[in-house]
C-alpha cells in the first residue's frame, strides 16, 4: 500500500487507516457492538499485512478498552516506529470534575492517561474529538503544544466542527506559535458532501490533511438500497442509525450509481465507494472500520481503483444539499 503525507507535515502513514472503533470490550462504553482482543487480532493483522499501518482510537471508545486492545495486538505485531498511533481526547471519561472536554485540566489527565493503556509513551496523532465551546480555545491549543513539547504527541489534529470553529483554533496556534493542527477527521463520503463547502477548501489552503470518518457511509454504500445489514451493530448504534435519514430520494440514487459502476467494473460496491473517497484532492486517507475479513480486502484493493471523470460524475450528480450531521 502506498505511503501518503498527513497535509503539509513530515508524517507518513499509510493510504488508509484502520478505525479502531469497533473493537473493545461491549460492556463498556455505548457500543455494546464491538468485539473483544480475540476477536480483533485478526482483522489488525490482515489490515498489517496488507499494508496499513495507521491505526485511529479514541480514549471514549469502549471507556479505554478500545486503545487497550490497540496497544495490545500492535506490539504484537510491529516494533513501535512501524507504526502509527491516534487517539482521541474530548469524551467524558470520568464522572469527576475535569472528566471531559478540553481544558488544560482534562487534556493533561488524558493524555497520560491514553498513553497507559496504548503501552507506549508517545502517540503519532492527538486529535481533539469534538469542539469545546465551554474552553477558551487558546487554553486548548496551548496545552495541546504542551503535550507536543512533552513528547507524548508527535502531532495534533481535530475532528467533526465548523470550519469556523476550526479556524479559530487554528488561528489561535499561529498567533502564540503553538504547534497547529496538521489534520482534520470529519464525516465525507458520497451521502454527505456537505464538508467540500467550507471545511476541505480551508484545509487544502492551510496545508491540513484529511482523513475522513465513515467513507461507507455506515456500510449504506456497500450493498443496494433498501438491503438489511447484518450484526449487531445495526441495530443497537443509535449515532448511526441518524446519520443518513435526509433525503431519501437523492441517496437511493447515489447508492443505485454506486452499484452500477460496480457492477460494470466486476468489484463489490464498497470498493467503488472507497476509490471515490481516496481519489478526492482533499482527502489524504479514508478511516475504515472492519468486522469481516473482506472489509480489509475491498480497502486495499480500492485505493489502487482510479475511476474516470464519466464515472465520477454519475456518482456524484444525485446528491442534494443537506443539513450537515455527525458534530
């Protein structure tokens, strides 16, 4: 698999990136659908095998159990330089004062508190996983230069705000000269596009990369429409279920697109799916999330899918505007 640049940065990693999501203990935390370290190895290795070697977490995946399991299966599998580590802080991880957010307070306990159950004592990303309107954000974005200057983090980057709100903060490190964000994880896939108004421009002219979340739409690209999903996770992620409700008309469309460019190539949907989101100016590496073997397959196969301008625009010209969603 190729190697790509994470925006205008020195970081290199892989041309898609494992979403450590799904894998965690389904006690803990909301997704009751994740499966345990056992259950995991397998797919992380397929995925190193293959070629990927970035790997996203977050410390409010399965209440840490989600960043336990990744540092697990990856010292098994590579020495820690062969790899790259991101996670996540925001998420309310204690019931305490200062268990959530984005104060100093809170970015200082969870980042050693992240680096814990990863078993390492840096990570390659630090990512802010939401917008804090309740810190001032030159408190953010200094204590986040902090961590970078501690050696916990070798970069920062955020995920799902406002281009406003991005800018902001961004704004915020260059006035002090703290270290500013080299990504952006936001929600891009061909059933919402609504991040090309404002959000991808400003990246491409800053120099941000993108490494977009749900490239599949919540697997709503990989199969006809109207067909039923299986596993639990279909039935009990209630973030997800609303996702994709707008529009219905327009998304029948894109998914019917989807599947006869697929159908003319001989390769299943998701891969079609996932070479438009690879093949986008703005977007560096699409996050992919596996719970079956093939989820791996069709990823690594589909970046090196070069559709053509025909079919990209057959893929693209159902959609409609839409209220943004997934912040």
């Amino acid at each position: 698999m190729k190697t790509v640049r994470l925006g205008n940065s020195g970081l290199e990693i892989s041309a898609v990136v494992l979403g450590m999501m799904s894998y965690g203990d389904p006690e803990k935390g909301s997704h009751g659908w994740s499966v345990g370290l056992d259950e995991a190895r397998p797919f992380v290795r397929r995925a190193y095998e293959a070629g990927i070697t970035t790997f996203d977490t977050a410390n409010v995946y399965s209440a840490g159990s989600s960043e336990e399991i990744t540092g697990t299966l990856l010292k098994e599998l590579a020495p820690r330089e062969e790899v790259q580590i991101a996670t996540k802080v925001h998420g309310r991880m204690r019931q305490a004062r200062n268990g959530g957010g984005l104060s100093r307070a809170a970015i200082m306990h969870e980042i050693d508190a992240s680096l814990t159950r990863l078993g390492t004592d840096y990570v390659d990303l630090y990512q802010i996983h939401r917008y804090d309107p309740l810190t001032p954000v030159e408190e953010t974005m200094e204590a986040l230069h902090d961590v970078v200057k501690a050696g916990k983090a070798r970069y920062i980057g955020a995920s799902s705000m406002w281009a406003w709100q991005f800018a902001r903060m961004q704004h915020a490190a260059e006035l002090h000269g703290w270290t500013r964000f080299v990504s952006m994880q936001d929600q891009y896939n061909l059933l919402e596009r609504e991040e090309e108004r404002e959000m991808h421009p400003f990246c491409q002219a800053t120099g941000v990369g993108v490494i977009p979340w749900s490239p599949l739409a919540r697997g709503n690209l990989t199969r006809p429409w109207g067909a039923a999903g299986s596993g639990t996770r279909k039935d009990t992620d209630e973030f997800g279920k609303g996702l994709y409700r707008q529009d219905e008309d327009a998304n029948r469309a894109i998914v019917d697109a989807v599947a006869a460019v697929a159908d003319e190539r001989g390769v299943p949907m998701a891969q079609i799916a996932l070479a438009w989101s690879a093949g986008k100016s703005a977007v560096t590496a699409p996050i992919i999330g596996a719970t079956k073997e093939r989820h791996i397959d069709d990823a690594a196969a589909a970046v090196g899918i070069a559709l053509t301008d025909s079919e990209v625009r057959r893929l693209e010209e159902s959609y409609t505007p839409r209220y943004p969603s997934g912040f």
